[in-house]
C-alpha cells in the first residue's frame, strides 16, 4: 500500500495496488476512484494493434460500402471514364461523411490509436477526399462534352448546383484549413467556420447524388443512403449538442492558478462537486481539451496536456501563454467554472513500457513528463529517469516547482541545457545533441524508452541524435507542439 | 497542443485501397 500527502489539502491519500492493475484510490473525503496503473512488464499490450487494424479495416468499409451497394442495381454501363468519375465522387461522399466521426472524439475508436494520430488521419485522407471530390466533375468534363454546359451554374439544374456548392465549400474549408494564420483567422473562429462549411459539403453532396438518380434508383439503395445521410447528421448533432450536454453535468473549479517562471501558467482544478462525478481516470502523458466557459456549449475548447499525477483528486495543466485562447485562460480566477473533455493521446508511459525512461523536453513541453514522473513518485517506482530539460535561461524554467517536489522521490537525474545562460551558470550550454545525451546516458541506453516533447525542428532534431547514438527508433517516441 | 505519430503509413494505405477499388468498379462498370 502506498501512501502519498495530497497537495491541495496536504492529507495523507492512500493508493493500493488492483487486481486490475489498475490503482484503487482512496479519496480523503472517503470515496474511492479507479486509476489506471503504469505497466510494468516490458511489452505493450499486442491487443492494441489488432484493434487498430480493426478500426482501420472498419474506415475503410464504411467508405467503400456506397459503391458496393451500387453493384446491387443492374445497369448500363456509360464508359470506363465515366464510371470512374462516378467512383471518385461516392468514395469522395463517403469518406468526408466519415471525417465527422474522426473528429468528433469518441473514446472508444480513439483509444487504440491516439486522439493525436486520429485527427492526423482525419487531416492526411482529406487530401483523398479533396482530390476524389474535384476529380469527379474533371473527369465528367474530360469523358463527355456535354456534361461542359453544367459549367453554367446559374442555369444549370439543381442536381448539378448542389454539386456545386459542396465542392465551392470543400476548397474553401481546405484553404482555410491549410492557411488558416496566413489568413489570420482564429482558431474558435476556424473551429465553427470548419464545422459549418463540413456539413455544408456533405448535406449538398447527398442532395446531389440524390438527384442524379442515376445511381440511386433502386429503393434499398435510396434507404441505404438515406442511412448514411442520418449518421452523418447524427454526429455532427452529437458533437454538437448531446456531447457539450453530458459535459456539462461534469463541471470542474479552478482551485489554484499558478504562473510558471517561463510565463507559462499552471491551472489546478477539481471536480465542482465531489459527489457530482468522481475524478478523472487519465494516464500520464496524455491531454484533454479544456473549456474556460461557464457555456458547455461555446467552441472555444483547447488540447492541453496533464502536468499532475495521475493518482491524484487534482488535475492540474500546464498551458503556454499564447495565442487568443490562453488570454482567456489568463482571465481565469480561483473558483471559475471549467469543463474538461478527455483523456485523451497515446503518448504514455502504458503505451511504451521499458526498464528505465529518458525524457527530452523544451520549455512548456516538460509538461506531459512532469505528469509522468509524479506518476511515478506516487507509485514508488525507482526504475531509472533521466530529464533532459532546455530552456533559454536558467531562471526561466518550467515546472520548478513540482520538480523540487519530486526530489528524493525517485531514481531522477535532471540535465538542464541552458541556451543563453548567465555568467554565473555551471551546467549543459547550448543545444541537445549527440555529445551532450552521451555524456550523460548509461552504456545500457538501448533498453531504455525515450519520449520528446517539443516544437517540430527540436524534435527532429533529438531524434537524430538519438539515432546518431544507436537507439531503434521503436522505442523513441515524439511529440511536437502546433495548432490544428 | 501535440500530434504525434507516424499516420502517414496508414493514410497512404487507405487512399491505395479506396482508388484501387474504384478503378476495378469501374472497369466492371463500363
């Protein structure tokens, strides 16, 4: 049984082991919460994998099943172009109907992969979508003249203007999405724009492949896709309007507000009320997406990672000051209402167990190892960490507080790297490279996990050194900061 | 703010298997 003094009330919370592995947590108010534990064999669990294949293989039924359906219904064929084009646009239909369900963070699809990777994969098969979506009137143009007087939108039919506006709406989603800070366009305000304009392509594409008839003449294919069309506005009401409800029976309070020496800022909050929902079962090193609203239902939700252990009431993040949604994280009081969206990410200690851990971070990207190694401290676990921490300058460091914190608790060598440090400091200079992880990592370095977090040029950078040291690049894992 | 992972992979698998489909549909079609 291990026992650890809880910050925010400085009484002792009891965390005993769970025939689970899991962790059963024993609050000071008396109730009892289930916490994931940290793994300690040394392989991930081989379901994973197969559940990600699985989902995959779901994807790619799902878009598919609008042109196998089509083979249900005899009919001539116009011309391999023709038809081709025709492919295009129900893969194109189906496959941006699915961008919905990629989006809107379910938990139980997102789990095997990563809410991270998940919207990756959202943002790489668009690419698919898009070229699918514009190939599909290109080719109809190339194959047949006729189909060129549909070019006129004013006169041409409806069929064909639906047509229309869905593909005008896709490029202007893409190219706000792609340039969304050339255009300067906020990231709420990018959020309702994406959201409006992605049903607006969907909607308008069904209504074309409605009236084109051609290919939707048989009654059970016309109910299939009336199907499709219902679970495609049946996300975007559940992401929009059921899941801000359910969130909002479980708000949250700001108990502490923190300012980190970097500038950024550490918010602590707790569940609003004890009896009202019971904690937050999260794993360290993942994030969740956090509203500053007493409104459930305002867009304005932001991803930030955990920095607290995952075995406590409290959950604290630390959140960078930039941007215009940190300003109104800036305006957060002690006692403000918050509501919380997760957990969600894969970039954890479960995910990648190992003999011993080596964490790489700059500035605020200390954040999801602060939540790892306090992790750690609370489960009594003397498994080697080393922490490699840069910084610009040695009074500016993120996270001081909760390591000093973890002092004696573990098997922890820190490493600051001070880029431009003062006369007086006596440690690592410069940048993280090969020499420096050298000097400092044990001859046994191939058995150990290694996990960076930091912009995407750091990242590159610490995981070429880390493969200029011999490390497989299995057992590096990388995360880099940046806005959708 | 992170994203993370090696997608790519699966995303290319994905849109190879989608176009493939759709040229054998098509050439089936016609």
């Amino acid at each position: 049984v291990t026992v650890a003094l809880d910050d925010t009330t400085a009484r002792p919370v009891f965390v005993e082991p769970h025939p689970s592995g899991h962790r059963l947590e024993r609050l000071s108010s008396g109730h009892r919460v289930v916490r994931p534990g940290v793994t300690t064999s040394r392989r991930a669990a081989p379901a994973a994998g197969a559940r990600r294949a699985a989902w995959l293989l779901l994807h790619l039924l799902v878009a598919l099943a609008p042109l196998g359906l089509s083979l249900a219904q005899p009919r001539p064929g116009r011309g391999f172009l023709v038809e081709f084009s025709v492919a295009l646009g129900f893969v194109a239909l189906s496959v941006l109907g699915l961008q919905f369900a990629l989006a809107a963070r379910f938990t139980r699809s997102n789990a095997p992969f990563g809410i991270d990777v998940v919207l990756t994969y959202h943002r790489q098969i668009s690419f698919l979508a898009v070229t699918a979506a514009f190939g599909h009137p290109l080719l109809l143009f190339v194959a047949r003249d006729r189909y060129r007087v549909l070019l006129d939108v004013v006169h041409a039919p409806l069929r064909a203007q639906c047509a229309w506006l869905s593909v005008a709406a896709l490029g202007l989603l893409m190219v706000t999405s792609i340039w969304r800070k050339a255009l300067r366009l906020s990231y709420p305000a990018w959020h309702v724009l994406h959201s409006v304009l992605g049903v607006v392509v969907v909607l308008a594409g069904l209504g074309h492949a409605f009236l084109v008839d051609h290919y939707l003449g048989e009654p059970l294919v016309r109910l299939a896709w009336a199907l499709y069309g219902a679970v495609f506005v049946w996300l975007a009401v559940w992401v929009r309007l059921i899941k801000p409800l359910r969130l909002s029976r479980r708000p949250w309070r700001v108990v502490e507000l923190w300012p980190e020496p970097g500038g950024s800022l550490t918010v602590g909050i707790e569940p609003a009320s004890r009896h009202a929902h019971l904690g937050f079962p999260f794993k360290a090193g993942q994030f969740a997406w956090i509203l500053p609203s007493r409104n459930p239902f305002n867009p304005n939700w932001h991803p930030f990672s955990m920095s607290s252990s995952s075995l406590r009431f409290r959950v604290d993040f630390t959140i960078k000051n930039v941007g215009e949604f940190t300003r109104s994280v800036r305006r957060l009081r002690v006692g403000d209402r918050v509501y919380v969206d997760g957990p969600h990410g894969s970039f954890t200690l479960e995910d990648h167990p190992g003999m011993g851990y080596v964490f790489v971070g700059a500035g605020v990207g200390i954040t999801p190892f602060l939540s790892m190694l306090a992790t750690l401290a609370d489960q009594g676990d003397r498994r080697p960490c080393w922490l490699f921490l840069a910084n610009r300058h040695e009074d500016q460091v993120t996270g001081v507080r909760q390591l000093a914190r973890l002092q004696g608790r573990l098997n922890l060598r820190v490493v600051h790297v001070i880029s431009r440090p003062s006369d007086q400091w006596s440690g690592e200079r410069g940048r993280i490279d090969t020499g420096l992880l050298d000097r400092h990592l044990p001859l046994e370095r191939r058995s150990l996990q290694y996990f960076t977090c930091a912009g995407g040029e750091m990242v590159q950078a610490v995981d070429g050194a880390l493969r200029g040291l011999g490390i497989p690049a299995d057992r590096i894992h990388s995360e880099h900061f940046g806005m959708v | 703010v992170r994203f993370s992972g090696r997608t790519s992979a699966a995303a290319w698998l994905t849109s190879a298997v989608l176009l493939l489909f759709c040229l054998l549909w098509s050439l089936a079609q016609r």
